[in-house]
C-alpha cells in the first residue's frame, strides 16, 4: 500500500504514519521547505523505530496549483495507487481570516484537484472538524452539512467551506470525511505535543493557583467533547481501509461526553487538590479575554470561552456502526484525566508545548 500525507511533521500526522510504518506501509509526505530540518527528523525516527523503506518527502505547497509539486514529483505521483491524507490545514481558534481561507480552503480545493488527477486512488481521507456546525445548537448529526447562522471564528468558517468542496467530492471518488472532536493527548499517557484545545483550562488553572480558591467562570449547562489522540488515530486508520466508510462523514467525537463545569472541577482538582468555590462573572471574563496581557499571562485564548456556553451534542450513530467490529472505543475523559495532568505538569514549564497566544 502507498500513503500519501499532507499535514506531516504535524502530530496527528505523524503519529498515523508512524502506526502505518509499522506495516511497512510506502509513505511519502507533502512538507513546505520551511518544515524540511525537522520532517527529516521525524521520518528518520519513524525509519529507525520501524524498519519501514524510507519515507519520501515531496517539498510543495497546498496553496498552490498541482501542489507546486516539481515535475518529478509530480510523475511519481501518478505512477502509483494511493491512500490520500489531508490533514494540512490551519487549526488556531484565533487565525485570521485570510490566513485560514488560503490554506483550510484554497488549500483544499486545491488538494481535490490533485486527487481528482490521480489515475488510482483507494481512498481520500479528509480530516475536518466537529466544529464546522458553527453556532448551530441541538443535536448534530454526521449526515448534516448545515451552513449555520454564523460561526464562533474564522476556523470553524473556513473549515466548513472546505469540508463542503471534499463533500462534493463523494459521488466521484472513495471519500471518507473525519470530524473528530477537541483532540487532546493519549489516553493512557497523556502525551501530548501541544496545550491548546482543553490545555488552555490547564494553563488558566496553573496561572491562578496562588489564589486561596478558584472560582468557576460564568454558569453553563453544556458539554465540552473532548477525545484522546490514541481514539482519533486508531479509528481513523480503521476506517481508511474499510470499504463501507466510503462515502461517509464521521464523527470521531466523545458518544459520553461530561459537562463543562464537571471537567473544569476535575481539572481543577487534579491541578490543585482542591474543588473550585464560588462563580466569576462570564462577562468580566469575556471583557478581560479581550486585552491582550490578561491573556498572554493566563495563556488562554479569547475563543475558548465561546465553546464553554455552547449547548450542542454530536450524534455518532455513523461511527458507532463502522467501528462496532473493531474494538475501537473512546476513552472516559473523567478516568483518564490524571494522565492528562500529570504530563502538563511534567511539560508546562517547557515554551514548544505552549501555544502563542495573539
């Protein structure tokens, strides 16, 4: 089997073709020349720990036509049967709305074209969002791609424009789209790359806990999906090579998901020993997200205050019937949240785990 990614050295991307490796799969990865030092690095390593034929790095750039692919690669390209990954996208809550429109989809439309040109193709799995149902409340479900009413930032925008061009796609090609839910480290050991997504709770925790309590921010009465790496990668690969997932969109998301102001009073337990005490205002903490010190110095990004009032739940009706003869389940959040702490702990002195804050 040949591989194609897009997305490499990133970490969902690496991490599945480090599991693909293994099977001494042919892999070859879009890389931009910027990424070249450190995607040498992580294949080398992939290399070593799997014994895998070396893994080809094809320098180009998903804004641009035929990838900007030379017409060398562009030949080797087209003499093989590919799995087609694309993962390369811009994933910051706070990205500005030119930036995420030319690579989420441009980039995209772009990466249909090329698939669209290949002369065999086994599957073409796209890597979307949960979160392209914008503002949109209630029950979600894996056959919709409604256009909401609006979005919470210019992520979720684009990145619903860009899963409508793949979705398009479907009546042409062996299509399946992944909308995974917030992503956060393994299960079982809480590694992590990064602290974005649920992180920022973490970050916020630590920063304020030279106070004798730590209040809960606002009132809610949603949920919060947040699933670990290990669910995302292994159903994900599960699915690329079952015929029946074909044609489909699936929510790689939490089927038990905890509310908000449950995990926050995990998190903030596990961080500290104690249980939060007494409410701080939603708005003073919306007008405090805007100035740009308050922030950087929490590490919190203004956007994630927007998910914690959100009121919707994601149908998995689709996931749970593809993945129901694999063994693949999503890991309890709750269990597995010491794992999670534990590695932050380990790591958040560290400045490549942290996040720029804008």
């Amino acid at each position: 089997m040949s591989v194609f990614f897009t997305g490499f050295p990133g970490f969902i991307a690496t991490q599945l073709m480090a599991r693909l490796a293994a099977d001494h799969t042919e892999l070859a990865a879009l890389i931009i020349p910027a990424d070249r030092q450190k995607a040498e690095q992580q294949a080398a390593a992939i290399e070593e720990m799997t014994g895998c034929p070396k893994i080809r790095l094809i320098e180009g750039d998903i804004t641009k036509q035929d990838l900007g692919l030379s017409e060398v690669d562009l030949r080797f390209m087209h003499t093989k049967k590919w799995t087609v990954w694309h993962l390369a996208a811009v994933y910051d809550l706070a990205v500005p709305k030119d930036l995420a429109w030319s690579v989420n989809v441009v980039g995209t439309e772009n990466m249909n074209q090329f698939v669209r040109s290949l002369p065999e193709l086994e599957r073409y799995m796209y890597f979307s969002t949960a979160y392209v149902a914008g503002v949109r409340e209630g029950r979600l479900y894996e056959h919709e791609l409604v256009r909401p009413m609006a979005f919470k930032n210019f992520y979720e925008e684009t990145k619903f424009e860009a899963e409508v061009l793949v979705d398009a796609l479907k009546a042409q090609l062996p299509v399946t789209i992944i909308r995974p839910g917030i992503v956060r480290g393994s299960a079982e050991s809480g590694e992590t790359v990064k602290f974005d997504g649920p992180y920022f709770f973490l970050n916020m925790i630590d920063r304020l806990s030279f106070l004798p309590f730590i209040p809960f921010i606002g009132r809610s009465h949603a949920d919060i999906n947040v699933v670990p790496i290990d669910y995302i990668l292994e159903a994900s690969l599960y699915l690329s090579t079952l015929p029946e997932a074909s044609s489909k969109t699936v929510h790689l998301t939490d089927p038990n998901p905890y509310p908000v102001e449950e995990v926050y009073r995990a998190m903030v337990y596990e961080m500290t020993g104690k249980y939060p005490a007494g409410r701080f205002p939603r708005a003073f903490a919306a007008a405090g997200m805007k100035v740009a010190p308050i922030r950087k110095y929490l590490r919190v990004e203004a956007e994630t205050l927007d998910y914690m009032t959100w009121e919707s739940s994601f149908d998995t009706a689709v996931a749970t019937a593809l993945l129901q003869d694999s063994g693949i389940r999503c890991a309890d959040f709750l269990e597995t949240m010491p794992a999670m702490v534990e590695f932050y702990k380990a790591h958040k002195h560290e400045e490549n785990f942290q996040i720029h804050i804008h």
